[in-house]
C-alpha cells in the first residue's frame, strides 16, 4: 500500500493582490499571500505573506512567516517575522523568531515563543 504525499511537502499555491485592488473582510489561503494592494480584514494563511512596499493590512495577520515592507495595523501571529526597512508596523506581535530592519515600528507587545 503506497502513501499519499503529504501536504508539506507539496507546493503551496500562491495568491497575488494586485496595487490597485481593495479587499474588504477576511482572508483565509492555503498558502502564500503578496499583497501589492489593500486589505480591510483579517489575513490567515498557511504558508507566507508579503506585505510590500505600498501595501496596507488593516487587520490582523496569522501565517507561518511574514515579510512586511508596507503598513500592517493590526495584530501579528507568525513563526517568521522579518520587519523590512521602510515598513510600518502597529500591534501586538508574536513570533517565532524575528529580524527587525525598520527604522520606524511601534510594537505594542512582543512576545516570541517557540514555533
């Protein structure tokens, strides 16, 4: 009897927002997330979000690793954070692990936690 391949190892789907969309109300995904646009509305996600430079989340996000280069105003749950340069971040953030290259972030509370 042959196993069926699980869903680790298989690619993750990968789901692109577009500059000029807007998405108001909750995003649940597979997998991965770039956001370009806006979104209105909490983003659950499987795999990775990319929140790029121009990019706005009003909500809160829970995935396994997120990259923020745009604006996130809302909580953070994630194994992965990597806070980009010019991003600006506002809520409470828990992480796995960490990687802050923002000059400019107000973390109201950080709590990192083993994932």
């Amino acid at each position: 009897m042959r196993k069926s391949a699980s869903q680790d190892t298989t690619e993750m789907s990968q789901t692109i927002v577009l500059n000029d969309s807007e998405i108001e109300g909750d995003i649940i995904l597979p997998g991965n997330l770039c956001l370009f646009g806006k979104i209105s509305g909490n983003v659950t996600a499987k795999g990775k979000v990319e929140v790029k430079l121009g990019a706005v989340v009003t909500g809160n996000i829970f995935c396994r690793e997120l990259e923020i280069g745009g604006v996130v105003e809302g909580n953070v749950e994630a194994c992965f954070l990597m806070i980009e340069e010019n991003a600006v971040l506002k809520g409470d953030v828990q992480a796995g692990k960490l990687l802050v290259r923002a000059v400019k972030y107000d973390i109201k509370r950080l709590r990192l936690v083993r994932k």
